[in-house]
C-alpha cells in the first residue's frame, strides 16, 4: 500500500505541475491574442519581450519538474502496473510534441521577435506575430489535453485502488 500511496502523491504533484503549466500556456496565448492583438507593433514586441524576463524564474522550471515528474511516474506505473498506464502514456505523448514544438519553432520565433528591439521592427511582424500566436495556440490545446490524460489516469488508478482496498477489507471480515 505504501507504494500507492508515493505512486498516487507524485501523480497529485505531477497533476498540480501539469496544471499550471497549461493554464498559463493558455493565458499566455488568451493575453496575446485577445487582449494584446491589435495593439501596435512596438508594443507588442515590448510586451512579448517581457515574457523572456519570467519564464526562465517560472515557467522553464514548471516545466522541467512537469516533465521530470512524469517520467518518474511513468517508471512506478511500469513497477505497479497501474490501470491508467495507457492515459499516462499517451499524456507523455502530447508533451513529447510540445517539447519538440517549443524548441524546434516556438524558441526560434522568440528569438527573432527578442531582436526587433535592437535590429527594429520589420515589416512583416503581422505575419510572424501570427505564426507565433497560432503556435502558442497548438501548445496550449496540447498541454490541456495532456492534463485531461493526465487526470483520467489519476481516476482509474484510484478507482482501482479503492476498490482493491474494498475487496480487502471484505475478505478480512469474512476471515474474522
């Protein structure tokens, strides 16, 4: 029981990570799209440049515990053959594809739009702007699926769980 109990602790805290991790993946993309949209270029590029001034403090960390904390899960779901393996993996599949979009076109994008400042503003930020915010878009409906995964496999491991310790609890009575 006391390997549940640790296996079922890091699925709360991967769970907990996971979540703020996609709420602010979409908050990012809400306030620069809806909010921060049509603003002129100059302030957008400020704005967006801001970003780089927190995410190393707080997101970059959210994450790598995000992802650090689920592969440790997924190494007790081998051990204890937990019945939401399958929603686990498929939720370390989503964020697979967000590592790989984030380093393989997000961070480019970043730090193309991190030089406006310095190089200027060019004339088609309208369109980079708009690649980029279509792709913080594909992050966060990754990252929301990734956590739903995440959250159904934390239900059938627990449904599981409960009703083993139910079926436990019977047959001790019946011994008695």
């Amino acid at each position: 029981m006391k390997k549940n109990n640790l296996f079922f602790n890091f699925r709360i805290i991967n769970l907990l990570l996971v979540g703020i991790l996609a709420g602010a993946m979409f908050e990012e993309y809400f306030f620069l799209k809806v909010i921060m949209g049509e603003l002129p270029k100059e302030q957008w590029a400020s704005i967006h440049a801001g970003f780089g001034e927190f995410h190393p403090y707080t997101i970059i960390p959210i994450a790598a515990l995000s992802i650090l904390s689920l592969i440790f899960i997924l190494i007790l779901e081998k051990k204890i053959n937990s019945p939401g393996k399958q929603f686990t993996w498929w939720a370390s599949y989503f964020f697979l594809a967000i590592i790989l979009l984030t380093s393989i076109i997000m961070m480019p994008l970043n730090f193309t739009i991190a030089n406006w400042s310095s190089a200027g503003i060019p004339d088609n930020w309208t369109e980079v702007r708009e690649k980029w915010t279509m792709y913080q878009g594909i992050r966060a409906i990754l990252s929301i699926i990734g956590f739903l995964l995440l959250l159904i496999a934390l239900n059938k491991s627990t449904r599981i769980d409960n009703s083993l310790e139910v079926e436990n609890e019977t047959n001790l009575k019946a011994n008695l």
